[in-house]
C-alpha cells in the first residue's frame, strides 16, 4: 500500500499566507493534549508518534481536527489580545495593512490560491434584486410557497430545477461556459482551470480583474435555475436573479451530489469576523470546497 506524499495532504487554501492562526493554535493544543495524556498512560512512543503525526498534520493541512473553523474562532475570541495577536488588530480595531479583509460577498469557499482575482465567487447576475420585490415575484409566479415562516422552492419548480440540473452535471465546463454566456449579461466566457475549474464571464472589453468568476457547481445550480423558471418567467432577468437567490435551497451539490453543510462567512478557514460581529452563515459542499450561498445575517 502507497502511503501518501506531502504534496498529496496539503492543503494550500488553509496553509502558508493563507494559515488561520486560531485553528492552528487550537489544533496544537489538541494534539498536545492528545500526547500527553497518552505519555501519561504509559505510552510514551505512542504519544510521541500521535505528537510528531499530529503536528505535521497541522503543518501541512492547517488543522487535523474536521469542522475546526466552526468552533476555534469562538475558543480564542475570549482571550484578552487575541484580536492583535491572531488578526493584526491594533488598539485602534482596525487591520493592518498586511493582509486585509476580504471584501464581503460570496467567496471561494476555500478561502485559497487560484481563486477570483477580487477573491469573490460570483453569479450569473452579477447584481442583486431586492429581496423582497423578488420574494414578491416568486411566490406569485408559482416558483416559490410560503407557508408560514417557511418558504421553499414549490414542487412544480424543484422537479424541473433537479431535472435540468442532473441533465447539466454530465456537461463539460467548456460548454456550461458558453451556456453562461448566452443567458447571462457577458459577451465573453472562458475556463480557467487552478485549484478548480471557473467560469469567468466578462463584457468584451473587460480586463481580468473585471471578469466575473464561477465556480462549476454555481454555474450548474444557477444556470438549471434559469431554464426551470421558464414556465413560470417571462423576463429573463427575473429568472436569472431566482436562479442566484434560489441556491440557499440546494441540499446536495449541484456537480457533485454530496450533501451540503452549514458553515459560517470567514475571510479564512476560521478568521477574523470583527469585535461583537457574527458571521454570515453559508451553504457549502464539503467535497468540492465550493460555497454555494451566503445568508444574510438576521
């Protein structure tokens, strides 16, 4: 049996500039934790090995412990000066020049290199609709239900939505670029293939920085919106702004199918949010490191 290399364990996104220092610390104390008590025991080999594995883990990964930036923001948040000492935040609470916040938004899940080039993850639409006015639309197209507190994707929309979007997964990236293209307001698409592979859209005199990029799971989660909204939309802006808001009801990846889980909105695998600030909750796809929507915080 092969053993895997360090290239094949690392992990960029949560390494190197990338590093979140809380998840780091937190993982460094479990893995001493861990050691120690199994030196205690009686195994002092063993809890040199667990120690030696658990701190290259770290290294390499950034955290050996799975859903650590969900609770190790929270751990040091109390510590009086973890804000200067894990995010560069001075007395006066702002960043420091080295390393600022990313710009709010739907970002690379991952957080890591090979990402958009203003570091967000887009849509189809580029722009927001007011979420009420679109709510409004929505239910009385029949593409959305409320009741009660609830609203949810009707039936109708959701079997052509799950149709059009096992039709689309089947696609190469190629050809969902040029789909992108002809229903979104770009003139221009291509694929760029880095840490994954993007669709980036752009009108035609755009420079890079200019461009819109979407991640391939995005792409066939909005792009399936778009044509499932047919029947019940006639303005093609509408169809595409429903396309980009109805993502928060995904349940599985669009490209993948793996089961999608709840996260929360850090410029890092767990960083800083902002004194008495809480992050945005987010909908990810574990497998293919893609977040799929950020909730409005309440």
């Amino acid at each position: 049996m092969r053993l895997p290399t360090a290239s094949a364990i690392r992990r960029p996104a949560h390494t190197g500039e990338n590093r979140c220092w809380p998840c780091t610390t937190v993982n460094v104390a479990i893995v001493a934790i861990a050691a120690a008590a199994l030196t205690a025991v009686g195994s002092p080999a063993i809890g040199g090995t667990v120690a030696l594995a658990g701190l290259a883990l770290v290294w390499l990964r950034g955290y050996v412990v799975p859903g650590t930036p969900r609770f190790a923001p929270r751990l040091v948040a109390p510590i009086p000066g973890s804000e200067a000492v894990f995010h560069g935040v001075g007395t006066s609470g702002g960043m420091e020049a080295a390393g600022g916040p990313d710009a709010p938004g739907e970002t690379d899940a991952a957080g890591g290199m090979g990402g958009p080039p203003d570091g967000e993850a887009g849509s189809l639409r580029p722009t927001a609709v007011d979420p009420a006015v679109l709510l409004d639309r929505l239910v009385s197209a029949d593409v959305l239900a409320v009741d009660g507190d609830t609203v949810a994707p009707t039936a109708a929309y959701d079997e052509r939505w799950g149709a059009e979007m096992d039709r689309l997964r089947d696609r190469d990236t190629e050809s969902l670029a040029e789909i992108a293209r002809e229903i979104s307001p770009a003139t221009t698409s291509r694929v760029i293939r880095e840490d994954r592979e993007w669709i980036a859209l752009a009108s035609e005199d755009a420079t890079v920085m200019e461009e819109t990029w979407i991640d391939r799971p995005t792409a066939i989660a909005e792009i399936a919106g778009y044509r499932a909204a047919e029947p019940f939309l006639d303005d093609d802006s509408v169809r595409l702004a429903a396309a980009r808001t109805n993502r928060m009801f995904l349940d599985r990846c669009p490209d993948c199918e793996t089961e999608l889980e709840r996260g929360v909105d850090m410029p890092c695998c767990g960083g800083y949010s902002g004194p008495g600030e809480e992050p945005a909750e987010t909908l990810v796809c574990p497998a293919c490191e893609v977040r799929l929507y950020t909730f409005e915080p309440a």
